[in-house]
C-alpha cells in the first residue's frame, strides 16, 4: 500500500515539474542610453519624480524620473529614444523607463484638471544624462 502511494506521488512530481518546464521563460532586458533625447507617450500608472506638478506639466532640471508601465489595462507607452544609439519601444505594456540627470517638459494626466482618466496619460520630451529601460521580452 506504501508502495502504491509511493508511486503515486513520484509520478504526480514529475507531471508537474514537466509542466512548469514546458511554460515559457519571461526574460527581462535592460537598455542603457547616455546622453539621448527622449519623446514618451502613452498611458501609465506609475509616474516618480521629486519635483511638483502643476496642473499636470513639470519642467525639470537635472532630475530622475521613473516611468512605469505594468501591464495593467490600457497601460501602454511608446518612447523614442536617440542619438548615441536609437531605441524605439513601441506599445509596451511591462516596461520601466528611469531617466538620471532629466532636462525637459512632462505632462501627467492624473495631475491636470482637464484630462484625467484611467490609467493616466504621460507626454514627456526631455534630455537626459542616463537612461535605462527594462521590458519584458517572450511576451
């Protein structure tokens, strides 16, 4: 009877590791620009900065800024990055985007009076020293 159960559940391990071996692998992957102008737009929970907001614009001088999309509904962001080398990042649903030494002009959406919705909307054009972008590929 011990045997039996034994068996039973040896066999019921190896089921289950051969499934969880058969589901892909979601890597993540990191882009470094130096240097670069950057266009960002698109629709975001997650938008960090220091500086304030007013009525949903910011300018900024030498600051970071992290952008985040985490695959929510709607959650969408396209950036345009270059010179040093050109990244375009099109409709990404899981991505972070941190901007070190940012200069330029932001628009959040769920700061202004006038186009707040769910999730927010961000319009960023800016020059920044460092930028660093992580997204999922395998998706």
């Amino acid at each position: 009877m011990k045997t039996t159960y034994r068996f039973v559940g040896v066999t019921i391990a190896i089921f289950c590791l051969s499934l969880l071996s058969s589901q892909p692998i979601v890597q993540a992957t990191t882009d470094h620009f130096t240097d670069s102008f950057v266009i960002i737009m698109g629709k975001c929970d997650t938008v960090a900065s220091p500086a304030l907001w007013l009525f949903g614009f910011k300018f900024i001088l030498n600051r970071e800024v992290i952008i985040q999309a985490n695959g929510g509904e709607n959650e969408k962001i396209n950036a345009f990055i270059l010179p040093s080398k050109i990244g375009f990042y099109f409709s990404q649903e899981n991505i972070i985007i941190q901007l070190q030494g940012a200069k330029g002009l932001f628009f959040r959406g769920e700061k202004s009076w006038v186009f707040q919705n769910t999730p927010q909307r961000i319009f960023a054009v800016c020059k920044a020293t460092d930028i660093w972008v992580t997204y999922e590929l395998g998706r």
